[in-house]
C-alpha cells in the first residue's frame, strides 16, 4: 500500500490551503453521520486497512458520531488508531474544531459545518440514497476546491491520494456563489 505521507502534513491554514500539524499526538479525524444512521461509513472508517492508512498519515485517533444507526464499533483501537464514539450530544462544534480532518455524511448543515470551521472536509456520499441531491452540493464544492467528496467504497482510495494542501476555505457569506450554484442546477445559468 502506497500512501503519499506528504499530503497529510499540511503546515499551515491560510486562504491559500487548509492544514494542520501533522505527526502531533493530538491529530484526530472526526466522522459525523448527523442525526441519521449511515452504518456503512461508519464500518467503512472502522476497516482496519482505512484506519491504518489513517494512522500512516499521522493521525492518532478516530472520533466517530455514529448517530442512530445499528453499527457501533467494538474495539477501542484499529490499526493504531484510538477509537471513540458516541451517538449524539447537544453540539458537535467543538469535535469539528479540534479535529485534523472531518469525514463527514453529505447533508448541508454538516458540511458547512466544518467548512465554517475551516476544517479539511471529505463528505461519503450514502449510494443507497434514491435521487441523492447531496452528489450536486459536494460535487460543486469539490470542484471549487473546499473539500473531497467520494463513496463508501471509494473512500480509502480518497485517503491515499488526497493532497489537503490543494484545499481553500469556503467564503460564507457570499449569497452570489449560492444563487449561482443554484441558477447552475436548475438549467438558468450554464
């Protein structure tokens, strides 16, 4: 297995990338799933090859909101990587903070979340949803460069070759950019 280390060890957080330490005992990535289940990103993130691709990047722990699905990791570690979980709390503002990296489910609020925090984002998109709009909104701020958006079955190929360097943060606070994603998927603008 090849993992490219260097796209891991983002040193800064600017307008020109996003980053973080790497190699430090306090990098951890989070995973969210939101107030839904989404058992396989859960199981997904819990594989022990996506967790030592995790811990060969520098990252120590895995934090995991698992939500209302059925799935809850057994072990307390993986890999090398320390696991914890919990279902729900009250805010999970302060878990996106301090994380290195968040994995997260494709709905709105949490991606822009931790955009918001600007935090390095991967959003797994659910397949087994039918007419699945999260693709557009991921999609979208993929090509504008705010975040990785990939599949269950993707997402350990998305960890090896990620490059968080490439990453800028997302500018709240522009209604232009949403009216123009939007007048883009409903056919006004091309």
């Amino acid at each position: 297995m090849q993992v490219n280390e260097e796209s891991f060890k983002v040193t800064s957080y600017s307008r020109e990338g996003i980053g973080y330490q790497g190699n430090m005992p306090g990098n951890y990535v989070f995973v969210t799933v939101g107030t839904t289940s989404f058992d396989d990103l859960i199981k997904s993130v819990c594989q022990p090859k996506t967790c030592q691709i995790l811990n060969k990047g520098g990252y120590g722990k895995l934090l995991l909101q698992v939500g209302r699905g059925d799935y809850e990791p057994q072990a307390d570690m993986i890999s090398g990587l320390n696991i914890e979980h919990y279902r729900y709390k009250d805010s999970i503002a302060d878990d996106i903070k301090h994380a290195s990296l968040v994995i997260s489910h494709a709905g709105a609020g949490s991606v822009f979340e931790a955009l918001g925090a600007e935090r390095p984002l991967i959003v797994v998109i659910n397949e087994k949803l039918m007419g699945n709009h999260q693709v557009e909104l991921a999609a979208q701020l993929q090509e504008d460069n705010h975040l990785y958006y990939t599949t269950c079955s993707n997402l350990q190929q998305c960890l090896k070759t990620m490059d968080l360097k490439t990453l800028v943060p997302y500018t709240p606070g522009t209604p232009e950019t949403f009216r123009n994603y939007l007048d883009k998927i409903m056919g006004f603008k091309t």
